[in-house]
C-alpha cells in the first residue's frame, strides 16, 4: 500500500468551558498552525471537534473518525484532560479504545519535556492505534499542545502509514537512515527538540498549565496561576521580536523589530483577540446602572396585577346590557365602602350601590367602571359627620371598563421587557419598570477590572516630595491617577497596581501579582527603544504572552503595545461585584485571557492611547455594542498644522453654536509630554497626515471625551 499524498490529520479539543463557547479555544488554530507550517506539506486537518470532559463524548468522536470504513483520517490528535485534575480523564478515557499502545510516541513527547524541566514528569500523554489511525493525547494549554506535536511530527507519517496496512519491509527498505533522511530528522542529540532556558515551560494539569520559570537562575518565574508554554526556538510564529534584556544594551534593537501597524489594524487586533463578555447575576436595584444585559428579559407578573382606578371618584356598576353603548348615570347612590391604593378587602359591590375609590386602587368585587369625583354631589353625611352616606351621580357616557386599568394592561407575565445588549442607564426607566414586573435578578456581561501600573526607576508619587524639592531625574507619576479617573468615569472599577521599577525580575512579579487581581492590565513607559524598556520582553519572554502589536502609525502614541496572557483561573475570582455571581459553566478550572496595553509613558500619549484602544476593548468585554468614543464631524474654527508622515489626534475643545455648527479649537502645543493639552480637551480630532496645514472652516471627525460645550 503506498503512503497517501496528503495524510489525513483531526484535532479534538477536550474543554468544558470551550464546549460551551467554541470562542475560548486557541488550541485548534494553534494545531494548525504546526501542521502547516512543520508539517512538510504532508499533513490535512480535515476534521475538528469540541467536546465536554466527558469520557464517552471523547470515545464516541474518535470512534467515528476511526473506525468508519470509508476514507478514515490518518491521526486523531486530543488536547486537554492529560493532568491531575479530578476532571482530567482524557487518557484514560483514550485508553480504553486503544488497540495497540505507542509508548515510543509518548516517550519521545516526555524526553523533549525534560530537556527543559523535571516537571515533565508530571505530564500523562498516551498514544496508540486504533484500527488504522494512530491517537495521540497532547496538553491543554495551545503552546504545550504545540511543542509536544512538534516534537515527534516527523515521525507521524512513517506511524501512520504503517498503522494504515502498509508493508513495513517495504517501507523499511534502505535502513534507519534512509528513513530519517525521509523524515528530515537526525539521530544525533540535536535531534531532541531544544529550548532556551531564557524561556519558561509549561506542564498541563487538567487541561491547564503550570508556569516554571526558567529566567537565568529567577527564583520568580515559577508563578503558579499563569499559563504559558514556550515555543521552540525555530517556531517563527511564536518567537519573541523583543530585545533580551540579559544580552545587555549592545545586542539590543536598534529599530523596533514590530511592524508599523495602521489605527484601523491595531483597532482590528484589538477587537480580534480581547476576550468576550462574562456573564454574571446582580439583583435589580440602583446598583444595576450601567451594565449590559446579557440575556433577554421577561415580566415575572403582570402589571397592574389587579383592575385599578385610573382616577379619584367613585367605582360602580354599569349593566352589563351597556357594555357597547354609553350610559347615563344619574341619581343618588349610597356609598358602601372604600377602596385606597393602600391593600385592603374591599366589600363587594353590588347593583345600586356605589364606593369611593382613589387612584391605584383595587377595584372593588362586583365593580366595572369608574366615575370622577368631578361628576358627583355630595348628598348626605352619616351622623357623625365624618363620612359620605350618599353621593349624587351625574354622568354621561359611562361604559364598562371606563377609567380602569385592567389585569397586564401595562405588562403581561411573560412579556418580553428588555433585549439581550440593552443597557441599564439611570434616566431610562429600566430599573423601575424590571421592578415593576416582579423581576429579581438579571443576567448582564460583568464589567471588567482594571489595572493601572506606572513603570520607570525615575517615577515618583505625586505626594512623595514637597514642591521643588524633587531629585535629579526625578518625576512626578501623573499617569496612574490620570488614568484611574479616566476608567472610572467611564464606569470601570479600578486597581491601583502602584509604581515599579526598571528590573526584570520585579516588573515580573509585579505582573503576575495584577493578573490574578484584574481583568485589564494598563501600564505606562517602557514601550519604547531603550535598554530599561522592559515591558515587552517581560510580556513576551516571562509572562509567555503575545504581543499582537508593537507600533502604531499615529501621533502621539507610537510605542502603543497591546498583549494578552493565559491565566488559570482556580477558585472564584475575586473581581465579582457586591451582589453579582458569576454564571459558570460548571467547570472548576478555566484558562481566562487577560489583556496587557502598555501604554507610552507621555502624559498625553498615555491619556489618547487610553480613549482610543483601550476603552474600546473594554466596551467589548462589558457587553457594548457601541465602542469607543462617539464619532462627530466638526468644523475647525483655525488653521491647523498636520504631521508630514503620521495620522495625529489633537487634543481640542469642540463647542456648539447658537447655528447648530459644532466648531473645533485646539487646546495648544500638541507635544506628547505636555500634559496642558489634555486641560480642557473634550475631543480628539482625526487629523491626516500630510504636508500644509487644514484651513479654517474644513470638516473633520472628532472623537468626543467629554460633553459638547456651548458658545451660548
């Protein structure tokens, strides 16, 4: 039987919380990649599947991949499941379907493993045949995931075409090294997949990874709660672009190695790769302002749930014969009872017989319509005087069901009160009427926690020294409460991470301690060229994070970054609000992103990179249809100078007129470290690039901060 042009390759992924969200899972892609890119054109992902961590689940989809009679694929490769966890049954669950075990396949994962760290040892793959397909079980975390395939892919054709029926002493013919020569391996020790022990390995346990840090000798890179795995060296998707800050200031870049990415494109990334909304249950109340539903929202009862009067006056019983013809009541009629908006029994009424009734209140048993008080005569007082005995009624056109609110008139129970994405504002009304209708408890996307850390061995608290007294070098940390305010007038619970250092191993530590307090990490400095820059090779090389872009094309702003890490989540996160839980997927242990925007350390760089990549992935995670800043034309009240070579936002005042004109007038030297350009800023003009100046009266878009002032 000859070897197949293309080998036919499915990927599992075993994930309660991925079954749940096909959206959460990176390790397909990540699988994909290795087979495109290390797979020697060999290799077909035909097939992929998501399934819970379930033991029948796994076993009834391989089965159907395998044991189909009709053009089976050639490797069934699973990821999750493989540690210690209760939950973590994949390779017991693969076992039992296994016909003829493969320890050469796991041994050759294992070995790989150990080349960087005897936590290996706690990995649990298993790998076999089934009728004519081979199984392999990887880890969880994609970068485990990656690097176990990659370690013993070359030798995957040559299993699956022996496993598919054809002649081994064919296929063996030309001896060992012909084979190799095939698989474009070596038996020499370089053939054992190396790592840099710069970078750090992850083990899978339970479908999630462990972090060993192997940081030259960094006693802090183990931070159990981060998951990572690092990529071989000559991976390029995965290799870090950032500088090593061990090779010292004469290795280092001399151009940023990131490429220069367009607003739209840094936008599109952001968007791409900042996780989705978290649902959670809050009870309804004034606390409820702001968030966004995450799921349609029904009337528990209906409303009024009694016939009420519409006004103050009288309740009476009009004859039935009159229900479609007016009527005319007149007379004097004794009032029976009362009937307030307070609860009561009121006694039922009877034909002839009349109660007073104020508005809101029940009518009374017996009662069909209701007269104003302004229709009626007082008559007689009983003996004591402090009651009505008898009213006169003059009334035309009185009908069944006049001036009376009935049963759900308002709301039906069950009625649809609001929509999965409306958001719960303050003057709105949707507080009152979701009370109104009996409901308790909302599903809404919980509002994420941010983090704002300042970087930099010269940053100093604001409060630290008296005026003129600072040190040389010396500089106020602006940033941090500039950008604190600034999330928390758009809604957002905030962190405050603090000032830290310009050394490896704290801006480490100081990372993973935030990444288990807070949803959003935003840190200022360190972006750019120089020797103590060290956000990205922290991100990158340490935290075993991806940096999705590095520069933008825009003024001020450039050194931008934004990154997301892997996070184990273990136990109940801590950012749930008062009164809020969040609704799980009844899984104990989920992988969370966590996003990183590093932001420059120029106070006005800072402050429009926040509006404009920030606030929108926060919109996103918050469950936000609308996101960003508002977008408005305006009309530039002076000539403004532009940038020969980047897109600028300039800080400027946009007022209306008593003409309806939104006018634009810029607030002054736009310079990145001047912090007085923000003073009094309530947009940022969208400015081209280009060599002569816009003129006055020239239309262009502003992105609003604040409220449009008025001229008048």
């Amino acid at each position: 039987m000859a070897t197949p042009a293309l080998l036919r390759a499915a990927i599992l992924v075993v994930s309660t919380t991925a079954s749940q969200d096909p959206s959460t899972d990176a390790a397909i892609p990540a699988l994909q990649s290795v087979f495109e890119t290390d797979g020697d054109g060999k290799w077909d992902v035909t097939e992929t599947h998501i399934v819970s961590d379930d033991a029948k689940a796994m076993q009834q989809q391989i089965r159907k991949w395998a044991d189909t009679s009709n053009n089976p694929v050639n490797l069934v490769v699973t990821t999750g499941g493989t540690g210690f966890a209760i939950s973590d049954i994949t390779p017991e669950a693969v076992s039992e379907i296994i016909e003829k075990p493969a320890p050469g396949l796991v041994h050759g994962m294992l070995a790989a493993s150990l080349q960087v760290t005897p936590f290996a040892i706690m990995s649990r793959p298993v790998a076999g045949v089934r009728k004519g397909t081979v199984i392999v079980t990887l880890p969880g975390s994609p970068k485990g995931a990656k690097e176990n395939l990659q370690a013993i892919l070359k030798m995957l054709p040559h299993a699956c075409a022996l496993a598919a029926g054809m002649d081994s002493r064919s296929l063996h013919k030309g001896g060992v090294k012909k084979l190799e020569q095939e698989a474009g391996v070596s038996s020499s020790p370089a053939a054992v997949p190396s790592h840099a022990h710069n970078r750090g390995h992850t083990h899978n346990h339970g479908g999630h990874s462990h972090v060993h840090g192997h940081n030259h000798g960094s006693h802090a890179g183990h931070g159990h709660g981060l998951v990572r795995h690092a990529p071989p060296e000559d991976a390029p998707p995965a290799t870090p672009l950032s500088n090593d800050p061990s090779l010292g200031p004469t290795r280092r870049n001399r151009a940023s190695p990131y490429p220069m990415l367009s607003v739209d494109e840094a936008l599109g990334r952001i968007d791409e790769f900042t996780p989705g909304s978290v649902e959670a249950e809050r009870p309804v109340n004034e606390d409820l302002v702001g968030f966004v539903l995450a799921r349609d929202v029904y009337a528990a009862e209906d409303v009024p749930a009694f016939r009420a009067s519409i006004v103050d006056g009288y309740a009476v019983v009009v004859p039935k014969d009159s229900t479609t013809e007016s009527k005319t009541l007149s007379g004097i009629f004794p009032v029976t009872s009362v009937s307030h908006a307070a609860p009561d029994e009121a006694k039922v009424l009877r034909d002839g017989e009349i109660a007073r009734i104020t508005t809101g209140a029940p009518l009374p048993a017996g009662a069909n319509a209701v007269v104003m008080v302004e229709n009626t005569v007082l008559h007689a007082l009983t003996e004591d005087g402090a009651e009505e005995r008898e009213v006169e009624i003059r009334a035309a056109n009185v009908r069944d069901g006049d001036n009376v609110r009935e049963v759900g008139s308002d709301v039906r129970k069950g009625q649809l009160l609001l929509r999965k994405g409306d958001k719960i504002t303050a003057v709105g009304g949707e507080v009152g009427l979701l009370a109104s209708a009996g409901v308790q408890h909302v599903t809404i996307c919980r509002r994420p926690v941010v983090g704002v850390l300042s970087t930099g061995n010269e940053i100093v608290e604001h409060t630290t020294r008296p005026p003129s007294m600072l040190r040389l070098g010396e500089v106020r940390d602006t940033n941090r409460p500039t950008l604190l305010l600034a999330a928390q007038e758009w809604g957002f619970d905030t962190v405050d991470l603090g000032i830290v250092v310009d050394q490896p191993q704290t801006l480490e530590q100081r990372l993973r301690d935030a990444l288990r307090q807070v949803d959003v990490i935003v840190t200022t400095g360190g972006v750019s060229m120089g020797e103590l820059d060290l956000l990205k090779p922290t991100i990158e090389r340490a935290l075993g994070g991806t940096i999705h872009f590095g520069r933008v094309s825009m003024k001020p702003g450039k050194p931008t970054t934004f990154a997301t890490v892997l996070v184990k989540e273990t136990r109940r996160s801590s950012f749930v609000g008062e009164g809020e839980s969040v609704v799980s997927s009844g899984h104990s242990t989920r992988r969370l992103v966590r996003t990183i925007f590093s932001l420059p350390g120029n106070p006005a760089s800072a402050l429009v990179t926040f509006h404009l990549f920030v606030l929108p992935a926060l919109h996103k995670m918050s469950g936000e249809h609308t996101r960003g800043l508002p977008r408005v034309p305006v009309t530039l009240s002076h000539d403004f100078s532009l940038d020969k070579e980047r897109p600028e936002y300039h800080r400027a005042m946009v007022s209306v007129g008593a003409d309806g004109v939104l006018r634009a007038t810029s607030t002054g030297g736009q310079r990145s470290s001047k912090v007085g350009s923000m003073r009094g800023a309530n947009a940022l003009l969208c400015m081209p690039a280009g060599p002569e100046p816009l003129k006055a009266g020239v239309k262009v878009d502003a992105l609003l901060m604040s409220n449009i002032r008025s001229e008048l």
